[in-house]
C-alpha cells in the first residue's frame, strides 16, 4: 500500500494539470497492482516492489513534460531530479527552462 501511495504522489507531480493522462495513469497502475493482490511469496513481492521503485524513480529522472506557451514555444518543466542526473548535458538556452538551471549546467 505504501509503493502505490508513492507512486499515485509521483504521478500526481508529473501529469500535474493533464487531468485525463494523470486518471489514465493511475487506474493503469490500480489495475496493475490488483493483479498481484493474491501474491503471497516475498520473493515475489520484493521483486514487484523493486520493479515499482525502479519505475517511480524512472519517472522522477528521466522524464520530462512541456508546457505550450502563449508564445507558441514549449517550456520544460524539469525538477531537480532531473539536472542532478549526470548524463544531463549542458544547455546553451536556458531561457528555454521554467525553473533557474544550476550555473555549471549552461554552456
């Protein structure tokens, strides 16, 4: 119960104002924990909550959303999740950024 609590705040996070994605999401990710309801060996469930863990902190890291400006340009929403990844690579733009970029990361 406590992973899909994770989970659900995560998703919350990142599909923040896409009501319909954020409620597709999370009756996916109901489903799927309802089909393991049944799971009794511990082997077993430590793996699905590893599995779940590895996915969560997937979605922290690595994926990112834009939102579409006035403008007509996209600004990404990153966190800082996102910029202490090492394979990040410097931006030469950060006008592009939503939120202030550490200095070490602007070309």
């Amino acid at each position: 119960m406590l992973f899909y609590r994770r989970m659900v705040k995560v998703l919350g996070q990142k599909f923040e104002g896409d009501a319909l994605t954020l409620s597709q999401t999370k009756y996916a990710l109901r489903m799927e924990v309802l089909s393991h309801k049944a799971e009794t060996d511990p082997v077993q469930l430590a793996k699905l909550i590893l599995d779940g863990d590895i996915a969560r902190e997937w979605l922290l890291s690595e994926m990112m959303r834009a939102d579409l400006q006035n403008s007509g340009k996209y600004k990404l929403r990153i966190t800082p999740h996102h910029y202490q990844r090492p394979q990040i690579k410097p931006v030469t733009h950060p006008n592009y950024f939503a939120i202030p970029l550490p200095k070490d990361l602007i070309v």
